[in-house]
C-alpha cells in the first residue's frame, strides 16, 4: 500500500518546540559531561601532586580543593566539634572536627573522621586526644556543603550538619581561620577512634546517561510524529 507523509498543524505546531527542547537539553547534558570529565581529571592531577606544607591563603577554594596537605602543629581538643548523621560501615555515628594551629600559626579545622555515637565526649576515648606537636596529613574539601534537606545548624549545641568553618571559628573563639576544611587520613589511632578517610575523587558523573536519554526522546518523538502523518495514498488525497 503506497503511503505519503502529510503534516497536519497542530501536531507539528506541538512536535516542533518540543523536538527543539529535548535537543536543547541534550547538548546541555553533553557540555555537562564535558565540563565534569575535565573537573574529575584536574582533582585526580591535585591528589597526586605534592602536598602543601603550609595552609594555603588567598586562594580560592576551588582552586585548592583535592590538594593534600601535611601540616605540623597541634589539636586544640578542648574545642572539638561534632558533624552529625556521619555512618561508617552501617553504623550510625559523629565526625569529629577540631580545630588545629600550624606551626606558623595558621589555623584550620581538621575532620579528623568517625567516631560512634558512644564515642563523642573525649572522656570516652581519652586516647584519641593527641597533645602536643604532631603532624596531621588530608586533603582540602569545601566546607559548608548543603542541600534543601540539610538542617540548620546549632552551634549553641555544639551541634553540626553542615561544616561551616566560619561559624564553627566563632564558636570555638578562634581569630581569622582558613575558609576550608582539612579532610585527614585515616592512620593508626590509639584506641581506634577517630577513623580518618581515604582518598577518593567521587563526584557524582550520571550527564551521559542524561544526555543519551533527552536525544532518544527527541529520536521517539521524530518516530511517531512521521508515522501519525503517515497516511494512505487514497486517505491523503480525501483529506
């Protein structure tokens, strides 16, 4: 049966922007991806660079971020902080930030990892208390990530779902602190707890997927807009 393609208005009216759309949204999702393969690329290229040995200054967060760090100094202890909903194998639990003061007098704040929930007052695990000169080893991280889910924070309750270092600075009584957090390693630990981190560049990388389906969309939509307008020979000429 010999068939011919006779576009009608208001279908194409309506498949038109709406095929211009999703392929807007594609190439969107497919400059993303470019965008996020090169962040990926330039973080796995810090991580594997030097570490500073001095806190970084004057520099933009995002320029220093994934940068490891080896800094000598000490813990201030007595002004520890508590990030909650942290897990750690399962379990439910605190990450531990303290405050610590470089040699040069610098100061940052140090998430130096996991603790269980019956582990949070440092009279429950006085070896982790580490006084005196020592040398702490992580990796630069923004502070203060959130989302529309993230509670307020209420640092008159020395409670904490988002690392604001500025506010945490007042909170502890500390002068001008470095706008960053200082992710440490994981390391022995005398009684095991805080446990540190390891690290891994993981940033969430899902644009291909995005962008495979908002351009199938618009291949599906060129399918049935054609063959909706594909009519037979001898209904084409009565219409």
């Amino acid at each position: 049966m010999n068939r011919r393609f006779r576009p009608t208005f208001w279908p194409t009216a309506m498949s038109v922007p709406a095929f211009l759309v999703l392929i807007a949204l594609g190439s969107w999702q497919a400059n993303r991806l470019a965008w996020k393969e090169e962040l990926i690329r330039a973080f796995a290229e810090r991580v594997s660079a030097e570490p500073f040995t001095t806190a970084p200054a004057g520099r933009a967060v995002e320029e220093v971020e994934y940068r490891r760090i080896r800094l000598s100094g000490r813990y201030l202890n007595d002004r520890e902080m508590f990030l909650a909903g942290r897990t750690f194998n399962g379990r439910g639990g605190w990450a531990v930030l303290t405050p610590f003061q470089a040699a040069d007098g610098a100061l940052v704040i140090v998430d130096r990892g996991w603790v269980p929930l019956d582990k949070k007052e440092r009279q429950t695990r006085p070896q982790s208390l580490i006084d005196g000169p020592t040398t702490v080893e992580g990796v630069i991280r923004r502070a203060n990530i959130r989302n529309y889910f993230t509670p307020d924070n209420e640092p008159e309750k020395n409670l904490w779902f988002s690392a604001d270092v500025e506010a945490m600075a007042r909170r502890a009584g500390l002068p001008e602190i470095r706008p960053y957090l200082v992710e440490g390693l994981r390391q022995p630990i005398p009684g095991g707890f805080p446990v540190g981190g390891e690290i891994q560049v993981a940033l969430r990388n899902d644009h291909l997927q995005y962008a495979v389906t908002w351009f199938a969309l618009a291949v599906a939509l060129v399918v049935i807009y054609v063959l909706y307008h594909l009519k037979p020979a001898d209904e084409s000429k009565d219409r």
